[in-house]
C-alpha cells in the first residue's frame, strides 16, 4: 500500500491525519531549524569518536524497521534491513564517499537510528538540553 504523500499543511494532509490515515508530510518548517544546528560536522565534533551508532542497511530506499528480539516464535522471516553497529565518523566517511550514489546496487544505503545516551558523552547530551525548536 502506497502511503499518501501531502504538503504538511494541505488539506488533504490535515483530512488524512483528521481521520487516523498514514500520510507522509512533506516540507515540515518544524525539521528547518534542527537541520541547520544538527549538521554532520557539529555531531562529528560533540560525539564521542568511539561511540557505535545503531545503522541499518539496505539495498532499496526502504529502510523497514523491524525488531528481531520480537521473533520469539521463530517465524521465517528475510529481514528486509541489516543491523550493523559503526561509529558516526565511519557512518559519515561512508555516506560521503564518492563510490556510493543513490542508485548504487554495489553498495547499501545507510540509515542511522540512535537514541540518546549517556555513553554519548556529555558535550551531546548538553547540547541537546539546550537545543529549542521555539529559540532555535
């Protein structure tokens, strides 16, 4: 089923969410300001280098999540992700690279999925405390 894809303020956007449809809201003016403080180079500089993110993996731009502790019956079942674990350095060289494009069949794409921890260290934790999306 193909989730329906509206601006975040159109009507037809708001009458799906009304209704407890999935919709798919494009040009959120809520993502800007984070976007511009949370950049690869600022997370780079405020994470801790040894920190492994959980990533995941996939040849398609499909990155459907799935928890494989959820299997406790042994159903069979072909993960449509790979879980890997990497620092956000090696997530950020990879992404980067010049050998990987959007349609490359040789190489997956990458979706990092980290919450946050204290193992982070501090300088993150801290920014993030002091981050707002009313001041940002």
């Amino acid at each position: 089923m193909e989730i329906a894809r509206y601006i975040w303020n159109s009507e037809e956007a708001l009458e799906l969410i009304r209704r407890g449809q999935p919709v798919v809201l494009l040009e959120c003016p809520i993502c800007y300001p984070a976007m511009e403080n949370w950049t690869f180079e600022k997370i780079a500089v405020l994470l801790r280098s040894n920190f492994q993110c959980d990533v995941r993996s996939s040849y398609t731009h499909r990155f459907t999540y799935f928890d494989e502790s959820k299997n406790q019956n042994g159903y069979n079942f072909v993960p449509p992700t790979t879980k890997m674990s990497m620092s956000f350095d090696e997530f950020n060289n990879y992404i980067r690279s010049s050998n990987v494009t959007s349609s490359s069949k040789t190489f997956p794409n990458l979706y990092l999925q980290q919450g946050l921890v204290a193992e982070m260290g501090p300088r993150i934790l801290e920014a993030y405390k002091h981050f707002s999306l009313e001041t940002a």
